[in-house]
C-alpha cells in the first residue's frame, strides 16, 4: 500500500474509531495492521481498545427490544443499500446506524437500558443478513418479523403476535 493510500485509509480508520466500531472490522475494510489500529485508537481516545469477540448472531435475539432493534436496523439499512451489495459497506452501515439511533431516541422499545445496540451489533447483523442466516418477512398486520433456518429465533411478529 503506497502513503496516499495507508494516509486515506488511516483517516477512513478515524472516522470508524470515532463510531466505536471494533478494530477487527476497521482493519478488514482498510487494509491497515491491527497493531497500528490499536495504536491509533489509544492515540485518539486516550484508551486503549475494547478486547473481546465480536457477538455471535445467535445473541442478538435475546430479547424482545433487541429483535425489534434488528428489525428496525435491517430495514433502515437495506434502504440505504441501493446498490444491493454482497458485502457489507462500512459507509452504508455507518450512515443507517446514524440513522437508526436517531429513531431508536424515538422509541419507548428501544430507547431502554436493556437494549443495548452497537454499531458492532449492526455488523454482525447484517453480515448474517448478507449471508442469508437471517431473513425479514412480511407480517400480514404490515410490520416485518425475522425469519431464520440456521438460528433460534421467535419468529413470531412482535406487533401482533402472529
């Protein structure tokens, strides 16, 4: 990678620390060594890191506020992502997040301690909505509920029960 590169990449990779997104997923979409990341990241926000995994996909359905927020999510970025792309787009995830918690201030459901969900959450959510793990389906009462073969998930509508 030349130095106009790494420079570019370097302030793409500011941007994503600011968002608090995991340097695991910064340095997949910049190119950029972890080591470096992690330098950066203690050099802008005077701490070091956040350890730990990602969480799985599995976990993001624990809670009748947190299915909602995934919902919601899937559906506000899927708006954003005209294009329909394979991967996921860290500009696209970051804009529908901006937006998402916007309207999650909004909400009664999701503006509440026990939903907590992070731009990284966002990510692993749309990875596995990418990788068809989960689905969005219609409910006849005109809301949306997630659908899923390879994980446990109430697929019951959590507007009308059905």
């Amino acid at each position: 990678m030349n130095k106009l590169a790494q420079s570019l990449n370097t302030i793409k990779a500011a941007r994503y620390i600011e968002q608090s997104l995991k340097v695991q997923i910064i340095a997949r979409y910049t190119e950029l060594p972890e080591k470096y990341l992690r330098t950066l990241v203690k050099e802008l926000t005077g701490r070091a890191p956040s350890s730990g995994r990602l969480i799985t996909s599995q976990r993001l359905f624990r809670n009748k506020r947190t299915i909602t927020a995934c919902i919601l999510f899937v559906s506000i970025y899927l708006r954003f992502d005209e294009q329909q792309t394979k991967e996921v787009d860290l500009e696209i995830l970051s804009n529908a997040y901006e937006q998402f918690t916007k309207q999650a201030l909004l909400s009664e459901t999701l503006n509440h301690q026990q939903c907590s969900f992070t731009i990284n959450d966002a990510w692993v959510l749309i990875n596995a909505y990418k990788d068809k793990v989960i689905q969005l389906s219609p409910c006849p009462c005109g809301n949306a509920k997630l659908v899923s073969q390879d994980i446990q998930v109430d697929e019951r509508c959590w507007f009308c029960g059905r």
